[in-house]
C-alpha cells in the first residue's frame, strides 16, 4: 500500500481543462484510463447539448457513468443468481445419480457373491 509521500500527481486533461491529481505509480495507468473515459463522455454530452457549461457537462458525465455501472452490477448480479441456480440443479441431479449408482452397485455386488 502506499503512503502519501510518494504518490506524484498525474497531469490528467477533461476537454479543455487540465487537473493534477497524486496517485500511487501503480494507480496511474487506470487514473489515466478513467480520465480518458470521461473525457469522451463529456465530449459526447456536449456534441448533444446546447452551450452547456464544464461542471453541468461533469454532473451529466457522472450520471450517465454511473448509470451504466448499476445497469451492470444489475446484470452480472442476475447471472450470478442464474448461475447458482444451474450449479444447484445440477447437483441434485448428480446426487440422484450418485444415489443410484450406489443402489446398483449394491445389487450388483450381491449377485457376485450370494449369500450360501
């Protein structure tokens, strides 16, 4: 984990706008990503609006963003949910079989070595 001390700012631009934001060295790469994603946001929002200022382009920008990451969560909570469903389906049907098996296996040893 990193302390304060060595965290250097990243030079980060929004549209038109430049912003030193300190990060640790490993959280860089994804700070730089973030940024990246959220700049072409803005610049779509504003490509749709009219005169909108930089902050009402954040907001706008944050919302949407954020819409999105539920929407997923959403989703992938959903296949989460399916998913233990199929596994627990699945395993009834694999202890029925087990069941089974091991009722035949019984029978099938009694018919080799019956009883005298």
């Amino acid at each position: 984990m990193s302390t304060p001390g060595n965290n250097d700012p990243v030079a980060l631009r929004l549209i038109d706008r430049e912003f030193l934001i300190a990060c640790a060295p490993e959280e860089r790469e994804g700070l730089v990503e973030a940024a990246a994603l959220l700049d072409r946001k803005m610049r779509e929002l504003r490509a749709n609006a009219r005169a909108p200022s930089f902050e009402r382009l954040a907001v706008l920008a944050a919302v949407s963003m954020t819409h999105e990451l539920l929407a997923l969560r959403k989703q992938q909570g959903g296949d989460g949910q399916q998913t233990a469903q199929r596994l627990a389906t699945m395993r009834q049907r694999l202890e029925f079989a087990l069941e089974n098996a091991d009722t035949l296996h019984r029978e099938t040893v009694a018919d080799l070595f019956p009883k005298a």
